[in-house]
C-alpha cells in the first residue's frame, strides 16, 4: 500500500503542474496564446511538416490544428507552400519572424522559471530536468502509450 500511495502523490503533483502551465501561458503575448506558440515550438523541434502531421503532434483535431495554423500564417510567422509531392497539401515552415517570435517566447520562460528558482541550486535543476526527461521517457507519447487496465 506504500507504494501506492508514492504514486498517488504523484499523480497529485503532476496535477498540480497546471499551475506552472497557467503562470507560463499568462506570460505570452496576447498575439501568440499558447496554441499558437506550440505550432512554433514544434516546427523548430520537428521542421517544416504537413498540417496533418502538425495536428498529430499537438494531439488535437485538424480544425483546431487550422485554426492555430491561420493565426500564426497571419501574424507572419509561418508560411504554407505547396507541397511537392501533393499539390493538395500544404508544407509548413517558419519564417524569420517565426524564430523571433519563438526567441521572444524563450526568454520569457526562462526569466520566468529563472525568478521563481532562483533560490534553487544548479544541481536541483539539473535533477529536475533529468528527472523530468526520465519520467516522459517512461510514460511515453501521449498518442501511442496505453493505460493499463
């Protein structure tokens, strides 16, 4: 029953984090919510891609996906080419202003954790990243991964 309850200690502060998220996403400029700076951060994580593939990533529906796609198109910070191996879709990239953008973003997630860690010592954070990367390692993407009966 201990070991139970180690991991439903767990479950309650991985809940919890929904707090760090609402503190990152209060941060971002009113032009790029958070759905559009996850379009940008996986088009530099992953390079320029289909909608499709885009949608599959974010893990949410194709219109939602075009949705983000439209806003970030007009902002100019991606653009949509046609794509040559089908004339039909359309290849996704990020522009210049894009990167920018995804800078800008960057910087404010860094002060951010930087203010509130800022009594934390190097090798705290070094363990929560490493334990943060272990921990999604195990439990795996959240599209594929199965929860166990």
């Amino acid at each position: 029953m201990a070991e139970r309850s180690r991991y439903e200690e767990l479950a309650r502060q991985i809940s919890a984090m929904g707090a760090v998220r609402r503190s990152i996403a209060r941060l971002l400029p009113a032009e790029c919510p958070s759905g559009s700076a996850a379009v940008l951060a996986l088009l530099d994580r992953h390079g320029e891609m289909r909608i499709s593939r885009l949608a599959e990533l974010l893990a949410v529906d194709m219109s939602v996906t075009s949705r983000h796609v439209a806003h970030v198109a007009r902002c100019g910070w991606i653009e949509r080419s046609p794509d040559p191996d089908d004339g039909r879709s359309r290849i996704l990239r990020l522009t210049p202003a894009g990167l920018a953008q995804l800078d800008e973003l960057r910087r404010r997630t860094t002060d951010l954790f930087a203010h509130h860690l800022e009594d934390w010592s190097d090798e705290d954070v070094a363990r929560l990243n490493a334990l943060l990367a272990r921990l999604r390692a195990s439990v795996g993407d959240c599209r594929t991964s199965r929860t166990p009966a």
